[in-house]
C-alpha cells in the first residue's frame, strides 16, 4: 500500500489511478495525518448500498422471550 502526501498526490493522480486500477491502495496524507483512499471499485464501501432498516430484520429475535406479546404487556404494566 503506498501512502503519499496531497500535493504529491495532486501531481501523481493519473498513476494513482492506475494503481487502483490494478488492485492497489492508496493512502493520502495531509501533514502526515491519513485523510482518504484511492481503493480499487471491488474494495470500496458505499453508505448508500446498505439496505438501511431491512438490513436488522431477525437480528433481535428471542430479545422478548416466546410470547412477544405478553412481554410488552409486562413491560406496559410496569408504567401504570
């Protein structure tokens, strides 16, 4: 993985691209402090891919217990 600084990633842009291209990461620095990546299309993660909400369904089974509804009922009666 190579890791540049900005400027030197300003003036190596097309090679960077190559690189990435050729299944290589990039780290771009600023003042030594990693500020972004020049990842292959394959390894990059996109926010906007996820399948937001749908994505948790069944991850909280068995969180109530067998009778889903008694449970909530419980914990409503604990309020009044």
């Amino acid at each position: 993985m190579l890791e540049i600084g900005a400027e030197a990633a300003r003036r190596r842009l097309p090679e960077l691209l190559e690189r990435a291209h050729a299944g290589e990461t990039s780290i771009i620095k600023k003042r030594g402090v990693p500020y972004a990546a020049i990842v292959p299309l394959d390894q990059r993660v996109d926010p906007g891919m996820t399948d937001g909400l749908l994505s948790l369904i069944g991850t909280g089974e068995g969180l109530w217990g067998a009778d889903v509804v008694k449970s909530v009922c419980e914990s409503r009666d604990e309020w009044e």
